[in-house]
C-alpha cells in the first residue's frame, strides 16, 4: 500500500515540475512579446490592410497617401448627377498627422470620377499610418437638400 502511495506521489510531482517549467518559459516569452511591442519593435499596425470604404453610392476608385499629400479619386454611382460635391478629409485618432482641408467640385456626373489632391498639413514619415475620415456633402441635380455620407481612408504613407 505505501508503495502505491509512492508511486502516485512521484507522477503527481513530476506532472507538477513539468506544468511548472513550461508555465515560467510561457511567462517568460509573452513579456519579451509584450515588451517588444510596448518598444515599438513589433508594430501590429503595419500588418493591417490598407483601405478606402466610402458609402453606398460612391466608390474609391484609386487612393494614395503621401508625406504630405493625400490623392482620392471617387466615383459618383448614386444613379443621378450631382450639382455640387464638398469633400472634406479629417485624420482621427491621436495621430500626429492633421488633414483637414476640403475640397469643392462642381457637377458631376454618374458614373463619373473627379480626382482630389489634398495638401495636407502634416510630414509624415514612410513608418506612421494615417488614418482618416472621408465625408462628403452634396446636392442631387434638381433637388436643393444637401445630403453628407462619411467613409474612411487608412494606409501606410508612401513616398
């Protein structure tokens, strides 16, 4: 009986030891990852997509965010022509990076696409992410509301 008793005790200590030094080693790895992170050496931001969603209606045709530029491209697809069209750029977050700047484009047809080049006031670097709102402010051809819909640009900054 004491032999059996000693036998449980010896798997249950080395079932412990074990949970033990791989449960330190776990430790161990996840504050390096953590602290890599806290650096700045593993930037998650870097992985993520970059992207234009604008509302129903209007589309990004082609975007790009420069040092101290944003190029936009859209697209009317409402179905009806437009008499006015406001678009206005606002960076979000805390970034360090400010855009806000609109531009007025007067008349455009559906299916047509007028090109924005946004001279912003930040000088950003091929390492930030900018990240911004897109909203757009127009008026259909024979009404006289003025309608807005918002959207979001973000990227990495290209040279």
């Amino acid at each position: 009986m004491l032999k059996l008793s000693m036998r449980k005790h010896a798997k249950s200590q080395a079932a412990m030891e074990f949970l033990m030094t791989y449960g330190w080693a776990l430790l161990v790895i996840l504050t390096v990852i953590g602290a890599l992170a806290y650096f700045g050496v593993i930037n998650p931001s870097r992985f993520l997509p970059s992207k234009c969603v604008l509302a129903t209606g209007f589309s990004c045709a082609e975007y790009k965010i420069g040092k101290d530029k944003v190029y936009l491209s859209i697209e009317n697809n409402l179905g009806v022509d437009l008499t006015s069209l406001n678009i206005t750029i606002n960076t979000t977050g805390g970034s360090d990076i400010s855009c806000n700047d609109m531009k007025t484009v007067s008349g455009l047809a559906n299916g047509a696409r007028t090109s924005i080049l946004e001279f912003c006031n930040y000088n950003a670097d091929t390492t930030q992410r900018f990240k911004a709102t897109v909203k757009i402010s127009y008026v259909k051809t024979g009404e006289s509301l003025t309608h807005v819909v918002t959207g979001e640009l973000s990227g990495p900054v290209e040279e």
